[in-house]
C-alpha cells in the first residue's frame, strides 16, 4: 500500500482537491474539515501500520507534497480564526472545529518529528501559530470539559512548534532561505 501511495503521488493529488475546496466560499466547512481529518488519519495509519519505509514515508509527505505545508497549514489558519470568532460572540465551539485543530497540529508532530532542516523548514508557513496563545479563554474556563480540550489543544500545538522550531529566535533561520 505505501509503495502504492508513494508511486500514485495520491496524497498530492487529494491535497490539490481540498486546497480549491477551501477557495470555494459555497463549500460547507464540515466538509472540508472531514476531508481534511480522514486523509490525515489514513496518512498517519499508513505510518503506524507500514512494516517498513516508516520514515520515506514522512519524507515523503514533508518534502514532495503540499499536503502539511500548503494545505494543512491553510487549514489551520483557517479554522483559528473560526475558533476565535466562536469564542469572541461567545457561541458554542463545534467540536469538528477542534477535533480538526487537534488532528492536525499531531499530524504535523508526526510528520515532522526528527527531520531536521526539513522540518526546521516549515517554521515560515507556522508563523500565525503564536496568534492562538492570544485567543482570549475566558469564556471557557469555567467549563471543565471545553478546558481540558483547550489544554491538549495547546499541548498539541506546543509538540508541532517544538519540531518545526518555532519557538526560537527569528534571527536563527532566515526568511531568504525559505522563498524561491
């Protein structure tokens, strides 16, 4: 299967497909949330589950598609700012909105952990990640269950930043590097 996947470039084709459903303002944004967390979750099982090739895997993932710093990224950005309204008029937070987040700050753990310079890399695409410490949690605390999923939310998001290091210095990695 994953010599499959590799040979098809599948991933890079379901990452193009859901980059123009999010530019399509008629899409329903459960739907793209959906597709966005069933391909994270069948590239992640593909990782747990391959007997071999675990890491060409990631590789692949991290440095011949789009998927985590294109489309994944988008998607993030996106779905913290629908975080923050959701918080700011104090409606109720959709729990797809934070299952989406959750998935993919751990798919971004996962497919960046130990790749070092290539996944130091993806720290100029992660730069809005710093805006969701601003997010105002007053709202929340009272409520033991929305707290406790803000919290492995934030724990989440801490492990991707620590892979992708972005929580050193702006002086250690130069944007020049980073554009074509």
């Amino acid at each position: 299967m994953l010599q499959l996947m590799l040979r098809l470039k599948a991933i890079q084709v379901i990452s193009d497909v859901l980059i123009v459903a999010m530019e399509d303002k008629d899409e329903d944004i459960a739907t793209i949330i959906s597709g966005f967390t069933d391909t994270m979750q069948m590239v992640l099982n593909i990782y747990k589950f391959a007997s071999s090739s675990g890491t060409q895997w990631r590789q692949h993932i991290l440095l011949s598609t789009t998927f985590l710093d294109g489309a994944t990224t988008a998607l993030i950005q996106t779905l913290l700012l629908a975080l923050q309204c959701s918080m700011e008029e104090k409606q109720n937070i959709p729990g797809a909105l934070l299952y989406g987040l959750n998935l993919s700050f751990k798919f971004g753990t996962i497919t960046s952990y130990h790749l070092g310079k290539a996944g130091n890399e993806l720290r100029g695409y992660c730069t809005f990640f710093h805006d969701a410490f601003l997010l105002s949690i007053k709202s929340i605390v009272n409520n033991a269950h929305l707290s406790g999923q803000f919290m492995v939310l934030y724990v989440n998001l801490l492990h991707f930043m620590c892979n992708v290091d972005a929580l050193s210095d702006d002086s250690v990695l130069s944007n020049v590097d980073l554009l074509p």
